[in-house]
C-alpha cells in the first residue's frame, strides 16, 4: 500500500496497483506527453536565452548597440518561450483538471501555481523588453533581466517540483 497526500481529503491509501494505472494514464495521454517535452523545452530555452540577453544587456550597459545578429535570435527565442508558456500552462491546466480526482493533487495543485507565476513573470519581462529597447529605457532592461531570471527560476522550480 502506498500513502498519497491530495489536498482534500488531506491523505488516502491506494493500492500498487491503482498507481500503475494512473502511470499508465499519465504516460500514454498526449497532452500530458506535450505539456512535459514543452515544459523541458521552455527550461532549456529560458538557459540558453538568458546567457543571449546577458550579453546584450552588457553591450547596452557599456554603452555599445548590440548587432542585430544577436538581438533578433534573442528576441525570436524570447517570444518562443512565451509562447510555449502559454502551450505548456494550458495544457497543464487541462491535465490537472481532467486529473482532479487522482492522487497527487497537491502536488500537481503546486506545480500549477509554480507554473502560473512562471507564465506571469514571462509576460511581465516582454513588456519590459519592449519598453527599454523602444524607449531606449536601460532600467527597464535591466528590470527584464531580473523579471526573466525570476521566471526561468521558477519555470526550473516547478519542473524539478513535479519530478521529485
């Protein structure tokens, strides 16, 4: 027997074999196979990303207008990621609703507040990004770093949450 904690009722018992089957679920449902391989991708994305805009952001520090070899991939990446946070929140969303009564709730409950705040934070960051650079505003740059460092940190957060 293994013990489960769900939000409500706060614990139950369930059998070995009800977890096989709901690993069975989780592994064979397309959705949930998106949501995870878009998950993965937007963490690598975000890394790769971040290491992109630091570098611009330095050039901008330092005076220097970053080539548009640099900035137009930085800005490409920067949407896609966007983009599939949204994917990943929605489809995320759908699982966890269609999942409601499964073991794990909280758990899962977690990963979507997690995710929720990753997905804000990704928004919050584009619009700095757009303010600095058509204003030519170096705080708000500076503040989509920091906006976009908190939600590559807690899209990582809610990964890692919903792994162990």
């Amino acid at each position: 027997m293994w013990v489960i904690f769900n939000a409500y009722p706060f614990g139950f018992i369930i059998s070995h074999e009800d977890e096989e089957e709901h690993e069975e679920y989780m592994e064979e449902n397309l959705t949930f196979s998106l949501h995870r391989a878009v998950g993965y991708g937007i963490v690598a994305g975000s890394i790769i990303n971040s290491a992109l805009g630091l570098y611009l952001l330095n050039q901008y520090q330092n005076g220097q207008t970053p080539p548009d070899l640099l900035r137009i991939p930085h800005r490409a990446l920067g949407y896609t990621i966007f983009t599939l946070s949204i994917v990943q929140t929605s489809l995320g969303t759908y699982n966890s609703i269609k999942l409601w009564n499964e073991p794990g709730r909280l758990k899962r409950l977690i990963h979507g507040v997690l995710s929720y705040a990753a997905t804000g934070l990704y928004v919050y960051a584009g619009y700095l990004a757009f303010k600095g650079v058509s204003e030519g505003d170096l705080k708000s740059l500076e503040k989509h770093r920091n906006f976009m460092l908190g939600a590559s940190g807690l899209a990582t957060l809610s990964a890692l949450w919903i792994i162990f």
